[in-house]
C-alpha cells in the first residue's frame, strides 16, 4: 500500500508539475500576445501620426515659400535703397551738418565753462585745506589742457561750420 500511495503521489506531483507547466506556458503566451498587441498598437499610433507629419511637412514648404517671397521682397528694397543713397538731397545733408556744429560748439563751450568752474572750486578747497594747494599745482594743468583741448575741437566744429555757411 505505501508503494501505492508513493506511485499516486508521484503522479500527483507530475500531474501538478504539467499544470504548473501549462499555467506557466499559457502566461507565457499571453504575455507574447499582449506584446504583439501592443507592437500592432504603437505602430497604429505611428500610422496615424504620419498624417499630423505630413500636415507639418506642408507647413514648413509653405513657410519656405513665404521666406523666399520675403527674401525676394528684400534683395529688391536693398536694389531701391542703393540707388536713392545716390540722390540724397544734398541741402538737407547740409542744414544737418550745420544743426550738429552748433550742437558740438555749444557742448564745447559747457564742457570750457566746467573746466573752468572745475579749477577755480579746486583752488577754493585746496587753499582751505593745509598741504593740499601741491595737488592743485599738479593737476591745474591737466584741467588746463583739456580746457584747450575742448577750444581746439570747437575751433574746428566753426571751421566747418562756416565752410558750410558759406556753401548755402
């Protein structure tokens, strides 16, 4: 009877081993299978994506044909422009040209009155200052040089002020 019953248990065993064979095989095959699905799925997802890409493809070809109506617009503007530089009203350049001397002759003639005002506050501190009045003789002369400095660039804003005053 024990050799009975270790038979039946023997054949239980590879009865179950089977079952667990075919339960182990079966998810294996589902597992294939919900892998094919959802290869077949993605590359529906694909297909159905290639329509947006076309879209966008017709697009960009559009935008490239607006770029190259603009380009064309713009290498014709650049042609206009060239040759109006060649006849630009000369009397305006001139008036201009007048209107920024005297701009510049007055800019000098501030920056004269700074240098001056600038110099004599030194002085005024230095001289209240004990052992100071050494760094107004050092630098008294810096402040007179841009001073003519400033006269020698105003000199030449007049020269070309009147050299343009005289041409009108």
């Amino acid at each position: 009877m024990d050799e009975a019953l270790t038979l039946r248990a023997t054949a239980l065993k590879k009865k179950a081993s089977l079952i667990g064979h075919g339960v182990i095989g079966f998810l294996v095959i589902n597992l294939i299978c919900l892998g094919l699905i959802g290869a077949m799925f993605s590359s529906l997802q694909a297909m159905l994506a290639m329509a947006p890409a076309q879209a966008l493809i017709s697009q960009v070809h559009d935008k490239e044909l607006q770029f190259k109506d603009i380009d064309s617009q713009t290498r014709i503007n650049r042609n206009e422009l060239n040759t109006l530089e060649g006849s630009v009203d000369h009397k305006t350049s001139e008036r201009d040209i007048i209107e920024m001397t005297d701009l510049i002759i007055g800019n000098e003639q501030d920056i004269q009155l700074f240098y001056r005002l600038l110099k004599v506050n030194i002085y005024l501190l230095t001289s209240q200052i004990n052992g100071s009045l050494s760094w107004f003789e050092i630098y008294g002369h810096e402040i007179d040089r841009a001073i003519l400095r400033s006269q020698s660039r105003q000199l030449q804003a007049l020269h070309v002020r009147r050299f343009y005053g005289q041409v009108n």
